[in-house]
C-alpha cells in the first residue's frame, strides 16, 4: 500500500527494540521498502529521525515536513521575484540654481528609462515633479534626460534637495489634461530565474561478521492504519550520521560551477563533481554583531518582514548555536529588566520555581513576536556547536564557545504562490538509495534484494542521495556572524 504523508499522527513512531528473527523478515525490512518508494519513505524517515534526533533540523523542516519535489534532472531552475523595484537614483548633479523658479522647467538625468512620461516623481523630502515629455538619451550613453515642472503652484517655489547624483526619486501616479489625453505605460518587472545544479553525497560503512542484538522498529502511516518496518541498530545511527553530513551540504555547500554551469573539478573517473549551493551561499544579506540586543532583533526582523510584501504565510525561523540561543535570551531580558521596561513585567513571569531549599532556575526566550504581529521561533543547530566549521572558527573571548556558535541566520520560510519559500530537491529514484556489497556475511535486511557479492569476511552498506537545498526568496532572509573580539 502506498504511503502517505509524513506529516501527521500521533502514533508513528521509531524505537530501539530487540532483534526477533520471526517478526523481522525481509518483507518488513525498511531497508528493501527504501528501494522501492524512496520519494515516500525519505520524508517520513527524516521526520521521524529528526524528531527524535536532533542534529539535523534544516533536514527536518524542509524535507521532514513534505517541503520537498523530485525532479528527472540533474538541474533545475525557478523564478525569482525580488522586492519590487520602486526607485531610481539621480544619474548626474543638476548644478544649476532655482529649479523650477516661476514654474519653468528644468531636467533631471536619470541613469535608464524606468520613469515613465507623464508621472509624477517624489524625492526623499516629499517634493513632488511631473514628467512633462518622454524621457531623450542623454550624449555619450550617459542616462536619459526628464524634462519635469515642480507641482507645486506657487511662482516662487523651487526644488530643494534631490537633484545631487544618487538621491532618489519615486513614481506615484499619472495626472494628464482634462481633454484629449492619450494613453500612457506601465512598469512591469518580470521575476529573475535561478538555475542550480543537484549534488549527490555518498557515504559507505564497513561492518564485520558479528551479529547484532538489537534493531529499530518504524511505525508508518498507511492507508487504513499503520504497519511496521525495521532496519538494524547498527545502520539506523550510520544513516542519522549520513544525514548529518547531508545537513553540513544542506548549510555550508559552496558552487563548483560558474554562471555559464561548466564544472572545472573532476573525480578520478574524470567525472564532474557538482556541488550546489548550500543555504547560506544562497542568502543575499549578511551583516555581523558584537552583542545582540532587542532593538537590532526588532530592526532586522522588521526588515525582513517589510520586504514579504507577496507572501500568503508569513513565518521566519532563527537557526543558531547555543551561543546565538544566549544572545537571543540575554537581550529579550535585558530589554525587560531595565529600569525603563520595568513596565513591561508581568506579575505572573516568573523565571524561579520551588520553594524553600529546592529552588531552580528557569525561563528562556525561545520566540519573539515582532510589532508587526509575525513570530519569529528559535530553532537549535548542533552542526554551528559541534560542526566542522565550528571547531575550525575562532573562540569567543568570553564563553570559548565558536564564534559559529553566535552565527544567527533569519531563513524566511514563508509561502510564497502555495509554496514553502525553503525546499528540498530531490533527483527522481535517487531521493535516498541504500544497497549493501555482501561477503561473509550479509547485513540483515538485506538479504533477498539489494546483495552484492564480495570475498571479504564481513559486509559493507552503501548511501546515495542527490539532491538541493533551494532557498526560492534570497532576499528576505539574513546571516549574521558574531564579530565580538
């Protein structure tokens, strides 16, 4: 029967139970099921291993959360809708004085032809101008020329700011003559397209002779009810292991390939390694910190929410370190402890419990929820603790914790047209293949399908995936490192 979402009931379930050879058959093994509906079985198993093991959370809310497609090919592409073009920077400096004196008009050079004739344009100072002719090609390829009148009827009004080079100008609407007007344009602006390329990550063990006691035992949603599968102990952890090294691709993968898509790193075979972007090459916006405090949090959250001006829900997770976790909950409590916030307090916060000689501490800010009425969540990340980077990065002078501990990245995880703004993309077949080489002996499971022959006293399991992280809005979301020195 075919599965169904991975997503739902409170009844499935992984659990470390010990090995019975007459319940635990082939037919039941996770192991030949994997073979046969990896599209439906890698979501489910990644949200079942991710609830109950932690390491690998951007695994877990992407793919765990039936964030994910399966395509045919190696590559894809989306389209890309930035924030919404609604400025435009003056080209050069109108030097002369008076502008606009008597209602005359003056030009204005702007560096393309994004204005259009007969809008009226404001500057940063609320000065409003109409566009009186279509804009001409200034000399020498140097922007356009806007011959504009100040709306402003007094004859003895000029422009007073807005017309140095970079000050900018804004479209608000089209005013025409009260007879005989013809029709004008509109501005328009098609979304980008992205193009990026699969990675296939791999990893093998090695295991001897000796059998093992123990297995893990997978209760799965069907149509109907639920069923039962195992694999063995020994490869449950080697595929949680495999999944944290999808995680390390998932954050930290950087492209092996340049924007005309040629791969110049090839294997020993004289194959292209491909390697995608990870999530943070993908993110656009980077910033860095010393010390974390509550009007940075609300500053950066209100920016990223300002510009989700199309997304339907709107949701931004914080993914950091137990060092980012602690600057997140100082200042929240040192926003609310000071004197001036003392205000804010409620009688029923409390931050101790017990009585007496048994008294403990407790109480962590683990949300926020910003003016605007959007929550943003914390979510840990055991790789910025623990990772490779993380024991590669400086040491913060006061904790000695990683400075990657105190990275903090704002992943907009909106949905945007019906679609999570984070996804998985998973090559068709190859969503998490599982094979084993069998010699002395064959891993359990394994037996009737999947077998490999070796002469080695022993066996080795195989793990094959490729895949992508895809971060559709690059935008609106943010990657800030802890600089404190």
């Amino acid at each position: 029967m075919p599965f169904e979402s991975p997503v739902g009931g409170t009844n499935i379930s992984v659990q470390k139970v010990l090995y019975n050879d007459t319940a635990m058959t082939d037919m039941n093994s996770l192991s030949n099921a994997m073979l046969s509906k990896p599209s439906q079985l890698s979501p489910l198993i990644t949200f079942l291993a991710g609830r109950d093991d932690r390491r690998f959370p951007l695994s877990f809310l992407s793919e765990g959360l039936n964030n994910v497609e399966s395509i045919d090919n190696l590559e894809y592409e989306y389209r890309i809708q930035t924030r919404k073009l609604q400025t435009r920077p003056l080209h050069s400096t109108n030097s002369n004085s008076n502008l606009g004196l008597g209602n005359s008009e003056f030009e204005l050079v702007f560096p393309d032809k994004w204005f259009i004739f007969p809008y009226v344009l404001v500057n940063g100072e609320g000065e409003q101008v109409r566009i009186m002719a279509q804009p001409e090609a200034a000399p020498g390829n140097n922007g356009y020329i806007y011959r504009v009148r100040l709306v402003n009827p007094s004859p003895t009004a000029v422009l007073t700011t807005g017309f140095t080079a970079g000050d900018l100008w804004a479209s608000l609407f089209a005013p025409v003559g009260v007879d005989g007007s013809r029709g004008n344009a509109a501005n328009w602006q098609t979304p980008g397209k992205v193009r990026n390329k699969l990675t296939t990550v791999r990893m093998s063990y090695h295991m001897s002779g000796n059998a093992k006691d123990y297995a893990m035992e997978f209760t799965l949603p069907v149509k109907g009810g639920f069923t039962k599968k195992w694999m063995e102990y020994e490869e449950y952890q080697h595929m949680l292991s495999f999944k944290e090294q999808c995680e390390l691709y998932y954050w930290y993968g950087q492209r092996t390939y340049g924007v005309d898509g040629i791969v110049p790193m090839l294997d020993e075979n004289g194959q292209p390694v491909v390697i995608g972007p990870g999530l943070l090459e993908q993110i656009t916006n980077q910033e860095t910190y010393s010390v974390m405090t509550e009007t940075q949090l609300k500053n950066i959250i209100g920016d990223l929410f300002y510009g989700m001006t199309d997304a339907s829900q709107k949701n931004i997770t914080l993914y950091t370190g137990t060092g980012g976790a602690r600057e997140f909950d100082e200042a929240l409590k040192n926003h609310f402890g000071s004197t001036v916030n003392s205000w804010k307090s409620s009688g029923e916060t409390r931050f101790i419990n017990g009585s007496g000689r048994s008294l403990g501490f407790t109480g962590y800010f683990k949300s926020y929820e910003h003016i605007d009425g959007h929550t943003v969540n914390v979510v840990k990340v055991p790789l910025f603790d623990q990772g490779a980077l993380a024991a590669a990065r400086d040491k913060h002078p006061v904790t000695g914790y990683s400075l990657e501990s105190y990275r903090m990245v704002f992943v907009d995880q909106s949905s945007y047209d019906g679609m999570n703004n984070l996804r998985l993309i998973n090559k068709a077949g190859r969503e998490h293949m599982r094979w084993c080489v069998a010699g002395s002996v064959v891993p359990r499971g394994f037996e009737s399908t999947s077998a490999r022959a070796s002469d080695v006293d022993g066996a080795s399991v195989h793990m094959l995936k490729t895949a992508g992280i895809s971060l559709m809005r690059f935008d609106t979301s943010l990657d800030i490192q802890c600089i404190r020195s």
